[in-house]
C-alpha cells in the first residue's frame, strides 16, 4: 500500500527513475491506519479475518525455554529448509492462455542472520526432486542466476556457494525419505527433524513465508492471487508463467535480505557498533565474529551427491540402464564389453533428464549420453525419469500381453496340430522302400496342383461366368406387358389373331 499510494519517483540524471517514499509527516501513523479500518471493515469481514488466523498447530502451545538462536554460532552453523505451494495461479509458459496452478516455492534460509540463502520453483511438491532444486540454487553462482532471469545483482548483494553444516527441516515424506537422508551424509550435513506438529520450531523459515505472502497480496490481488473468497476466479487470472514468478521472487529475495529486521534482539556488542540488522548486514557481522561461512569444496562433487544412485550394465551390445543405451568416452569400459560378460557399473542418474548417466573416475566427473544410433532411444531424449517409467510400465504391460496373447495362440496351434497326428495314427510303421520313386510322384502331384493355368484358369473362369450372367441378362426378351404398351390395338389384335 505505501508503494502505491505514498511514494513518489525521482529522476535520476542518467535518465532513470528511483522509487521514494514520501515524508514520514504525509504517511499515516498505524494508529490512524488502524483507525480507518475499524470504520471500513465491517464485523463479518472481522470474524472472517479472525477465523483465518487461527492456529492450526498444537505445538505452537507447548513450553520451550530457549530461542531459535540457542547453541547457533555463525552462519550456516544451523539453517532451515521448507516449502509453500503459492499463493498464485500461473499459466503456461508455452501458451499463456493456460491455467496450470501453483507453483512450489523451496527456501533455504540461515538460522541466525535470517539471509535466504537459496530459493527455487517448481512444481513438485513433497519430492526429493523438488528439494534438490533449492539444493541446487545453493551452490549455484548467484549472479549468473539471477542473470539468466534478466536481473543483474552484485555478489555482494547475495551470497552464494556456501556449504551448511545442519539442516533443520519438519517431517514430510521428503526430508525424512531415505533419498534425502544420503544426500545429508554425503554432503557432511545434520539433519534436524523438527517435533511432529510444531512449524514455530522452524520459524525463520516459516516467518519468510509469510512475509512473501504479505507482498504477493498486496500487489498481485488482480493477477491470479488465490484466495478463499468463493469468487475470486484466480485461475482466470492469471497471467504470469514460470519465468515471471522466477523473477518475482528474486526480487523479493534481493529486497528481504537487504531490509531491516523490526524488533530485532541486538546484543551489548551490536548495540555499541550500532549494526544495522538486515540480513546481509547481520550475515557480514556474525562471519566476521566467528568466521563460519566457508565455500562448497568441489561444486561437481556436490552436484553428483543430488543424483540417485542406480545400476547400469556392460555388455558387447554397450551400456544399458532401464533399456536405454549409453555412449560413453572410456577405454576401461571398452575393456569390459570385450570380454564379452554382463558387468555391473555403479552410476548415478538426474531424475529431471535420463538423457545422461554419471559416474566419477580419477576424482572427475564423467558423462554418459544416449546413443543415437539406437534408434529407440531418442524418443525419450531430454525427458523426465518419471515420465519415461510411466511408458517403460506401458512396454511392461504391453510385453505382457503379448506373451498371454502367443500363448493362447500356441495352445491352439498345438490342439490343431494334435487332431492332425490322430486322424493319421497307425500301428504300423511306414515302408521306406523306393522313397525316391515315392518322392518324385508326390513332387510332381504338388506341382500339379500349383500350376499356373488353375490360378490363372480359376479366376478366368470367375470373370467369364460373371460376363456370361451379365449378357443374358442384357438378351433376356421383354415381357408381353413392356411390349403392348408400344404398339396401337389394331396392331395387337392382328399379333393375338
């Protein structure tokens, strides 16, 4: 609302305009914002406020005797990973007249600075998937991050490339997936589950969430914003695709971390250097005092932790995983296909594109692509595992089917073939004497009977029948009826006479 109605913009003199908000003497108090809404605000839409409010978690009453910031000493000591489903329909990036819902917005956001530190977008909800998407934006160079999105950032302005040393996160099926787990173990990372039912455990993240809300009712109420009001025709809407909510959302992230935190509990220390408390300042000064933050070692190492770890085997016909070849550059690998047995080879997969496989040699990432002289392969390039299981199943069920099919039809050709044997059984044996003669007769009888003229003879004699039929029936002679009613009755009656 202050942006809208009490902020002006000023020119700058390289032709740009900054927003300012005006005189805090021409913005009303809270009191008197308070004050106003008492008089607008009816009691229904009081009661309908209220009841929106209410706590949904019982563990929001349970007693606890210490802050989030207890034992915490340093950035990236403790941070808090969740998701929301979005509070906005969004549409096709493909074809803008589209509905297609809310996207999921991940959140990795430090304990004690309060600086979110790595975001994502998506649309898988409660999936390993879409948590190593945030995991993801974490080790990535967020300059060039946010480059891609149109927005030009300092590194400054974000950090970005910092390993953490424990994850707190609730209990939903992803964090406590056995998935996420091996990624924690490999990454050095704690994972902190919190108590079942208590989201204010996991308040730093929960408390960005809301605030993200707040923005997104203010501005976004005409362009999709979902609300519970029975008319508010969100999907209609909206208008904004994956690209658009990206750089919303970075926005907001940039604008977050670089404001002040209200009420923020300032130690004597900070208090005496008069720190201000935004999170990137607060980021600054708590590394400065207890130097914690430290960059991701190997980013590709990293990056192959995210993957799932599956099975590929070797053979002389190349590598194969779920029925999809593999091209590959190594000559280790060569070895094993000539000497001509089925080894197994520990890789790991993407489950966004099963166009590649990975594996690690001599401490280096390698590659697999799909071969594209296995024709079949190509089909399924650049798509998701998911996806691609969902038509492996369809093979599966279809392969099925078809040995159900073959066996009925072996089952008849057997009882066929079975009557045959027993309207020709005999108890005696067959002479073999002058098999030859024997031989030549029934060659010359097959001969015979395929000779050309009785195909040709077959279906001339069809055509000469169909001629024969079709000619008397042109030289049948009229009847007595067809031919009176040409002729005057003198005529008849000398025909008659």
């Amino acid at each position: 609302m202050l942006g809208k109605y009490y902020t002006e913009y000023i020119r700058e003199e390289d032709g740009s305009t900054m927003p300012a908000l005006l005189p805090a003497s021409e913005i009303p108090s809270i009191n008197q914002f308070r004050y106003r809404l008492n008089k607008v605000i009816t009691e229904e839409e009081k009661s309908l406020i209220r009841a929106k409010r209410k706590d949904v978690s019982e563990g929001n009453n349970s007693l606890n005797d210490s802050d989030f910031l207890f034992d915490i000493h340093g950035p990236t000591t403790v941070v808090e990973m969740d998701e929301q489903e979005m509070d906005l329909s969004a549409v096709s990036y493909f074809d803008p007249s589209l509905a297609i819902g809310r996207f999921i917005l991940h959140v990795i956001i430090d304990v004690q600075s309060k600086l979110v530190m790595a975001i994502s977008v998506s649309l898988d909800n409660n999936s390993v998937v879409g948590a190593t998407h945030c995991l993801m934006n974490l080790a990535e160079d967020h300059v060039e991050f946010c480059k891609k999105y149109g927005v030009e950032i300092k590194p400054e302005a974000w950090p970005s490339g910092n390993r953490v040393n424990a994850i707190r996160v609730d209990r939903g099926s992803e964090y406590m997936s056995k998935e996420f787990a091996r990624i924690c173990q490999e990454n050095s990372i704690n994972l902190i589950p919190t108590p079942a039912r208590t989201a204010s455990r996991k308040g730093t993240v929960e408390k960005q969430f809301s605030l993200f809300g707040a923005i997104w009712k203010d501005i976004l109420a005409e362009y999709g914003l979902i609300s519970k009001l029975h008319d508010s025709n969100h999907h209609e809407k909206a208008v904004l695709d994956y690209y658009d909510i990206m750089k919303i959302c970075i926005s907001n992230v940039l604008a977050y971390n670089m404001s002040e935190i209200e009420n923020f509990k300032r130690s004597k220390e900070m208090l005496s250097q008069k720190i201000l408390c935004s999170p990137i300042n607060l980021w600054n000064y708590y590394n400065s005092k207890y130097h914690t933050v430290h960059p991701i070692g190997n980013k590709n190492a990293f990056m192959y932790s995210l993957m799932t770890p599956t099975t590929c085997y070797i053979s002389k016909n190349g590598v194969r995983w779920e029925e999809l070849w593999y091209q590959y550059n190594d000559t280790d690998i060569d070895d094993l296909r000539w000497k001509g047995s089925h080894h197994k080879m520990e890789v790991r997969m993407d489950r966004r594109d099963v166009s590649h496989l990975y594996y690690i040699k001599d401490n280096k990432l390698r590659l697999m692509t799909l071969n594209p002289k296995k024709t079949y392969n190509m089909d399924f390039k650049d798509m998701p595992y998911e996806i691609y299981m969902k038509y492996r199943k369809i093979q599966k069920e279809l392969e099925a089917h078809a040995r159900e099919q073959n066996i009925a039809i072996d089952v008849a050709n057997r009882i066929l073939v079975k009557s045959v044997l027993t309207e020709n059984k005999r108890d005696t044996y067959a002479n073999i004497q002058n098999m030859s003669e024997n031989r030549i007769a029934v060659k010359n009888l097959i001969k015979s009977e395929n000779a050309m003229h009785k195909a040709l003879n077959s279906e001339m004699k069809t055509k000469e029948k169909a001629m024969i039929e079709r000619n008397q029936k042109d030289r049948s002679w009229p009847s007595w009826d067809e031919i009176s009613d040409h002729m005057s009755d003198e005529e008849k009656d000398f025909i008659l006479d």
